[in-house]
C-alpha cells in the first residue's frame, strides 16, 4: 500500500483535489444536482435516498479503515484518534442517517457515483495523510493536548451538533404520508438556508484545525465547494414556491450573516 502513498503521488492528488473544488463549485451554479428537494429524472436511473445515501456514504467509511489498518502507524494514538472522528461521521452518515430518512425522494444513479469517488478519494487523502504520508513525529501523543487538536475538536463537534439538529428539524417538517415542502424556521434555520450544510462545512473546518494539514484543508475546500452552490439552489426553490413569505426572512444561503 505505501506505493500508492509516495508523496509525489499523494501531492498530485491532493492538488488536483484542490483544482477540482473550484472548477465544481462554478459548475455547480449552473448545474443543479438533481437529489432531495432538486430531484429531476432528467439525470437518469435513480436509486432509493436511502439505498443511495448508503452506497455513496460507504466508502469513506471503508477505505478509511481499511488505510489504518494496513499502516505501520496504525496504534500511534493521535492518528487513531483523528481517524476515530472522520469515521464517527461517516458511521453516522452511512448506517445511521440514510435510515432515519422520510418519504419515497429518489437518487439518481449519477449522483451516486460521482459521491461514491469522491468520498474515496477523500478517504485516500486523509487516511493517507494521518497513516502514511505526514512526517514521522508529526502527530506525537502530545498533540491531543495541543491548542490546534483542541479548538479544531470543539469546532468539529460544534459542527457535528448543528447537524444533526438540523437534519432533525427537516425530518419533522412533515406528518407522515404528507408531501408538501415546508420552510424550516428552528436552530440555525433562522439565519440560513442550508442549516445542515453550513453545520457539515463547520465540521470539516473543524478537522482541517486539528489535524493541521493540507488534505483536511482541501476537503474543508471541497466543502464548502459543493455544498455553498447546493443551498443557494435549495434557497432559490425556497424563494420560488414561497415567495415574500420566504425571501422576507432574509437568510443567507450558507454561513449566517455572510453567504
């Protein structure tokens, strides 16, 4: 496996990641994902929300593990421990939160896999990084006490909260067996669209702080990169079905009071 981490390798991958996040987030302002609220069949076959959030979820959560186990570092406990938080969420994400799902909306195929790389590819990144690639000593035992570990822990878990409260107020915006779309006006709903986003976007910035690394902040970038055009779309079918009664509330699309 440590042929497929020479930090040559690594390097070109992690910077064309980077690359990659820009050009998608300016295509995805003229291209809507066509998933949950934007669902379209105009993308093609589709597959379940649930059966597809499992599939595209999955391999973060995989790959990740299968990387530490196959390290060398695989019982240096900073990297363990920066491992154990990237698979707390995608646990959740992958065997918790597709099941608490309502409804019958639908997953194109497409977006499944599009998902499904780039979830792997985040996986080699930081996996790759905390396992293999980072100099040795870098993230002695010493570094859980550190000033970066700690702010990065408290903003990732912060992030964490906000959620999966977030995700629960949309779940409960209906009665089961009803379709209508509702506004959502609880937790950070009150200040922007996309609530869950702006709480997942948290998290990875929180990651990026404390691993202290350059994959973390590539996928805090990423993030942001295909999240922020996904609310400003959500805040556009908003605007659209509601009208005044939405855009008088004036939220922003993501980060409250800012975008």
């Amino acid at each position: 496996m440590e042929i497929i981490f020479k930090p040559e390798i690594f390097d070109i991958v992690t910077g064309s990641m980077a690359v990659l996040a820009v050009v998608v987030f300016i295509a995805l302002h003229r291209i809507e994902a066509a998933y949950g609220m934007t669902y379209s069949p105009k993308w093609g076959p589709s597959v379940s929300n649930r059966t597809g959030w499992v599939i595209m979820e999955a391999p973060s959560f995989i790959c990740m593990a299968a990387i530490w186990i196959c390290s060398p570092r695989h019982a240096e406990i900073a990297p363990c421990v920066m491992a154990s938080l990237f698979e707390l969420h995608y646990f959740q994400r992958t065997f918790i939160f597709p099941f608490l799902m309502r409804g019958k909306s639908r997953m194109p195929w497409a977006i499944v896999a599009m998902g499904m790389a780039f979830n792997t590819i985040n996986a080699y990144m930081i996996g790759g990084w905390l396992f293999f690639v980072a100099p040795p000593g870098a993230y002695p035992a010493s570094w859980l006490t550190s000033p970066l570990f700690i702010l990065g822990t408290v903003v990732f878990f912060t992030g964490m909260g906000i959620n999966l409260h977030s995700d629960h107020v949309i779940r409960h915006l209906r009665q089961p067996g009803d379709t209508r779309h509702y506004i959502p006006r609880k937790g950070l709903y009150r200040y922007v669209t996309g609530a869950n986003y702006f709480g997942e976007l948290t998290e990875w910035t929180g990651y990026a702080i404390l691993t202290w690394s350059v994959p973390g902040a590539v996928f805090a970038l990423w993030t942001f990169a295909n999240l922020a055009p996904r609310a400003r779309s959500l805040h556009a079918r908003y605007s659209k079905e509601f009208g005044e009664q939405y855009t008088s509330l004036n939220r922003r699309y993501i980060i409250p009071f800012l975008y």
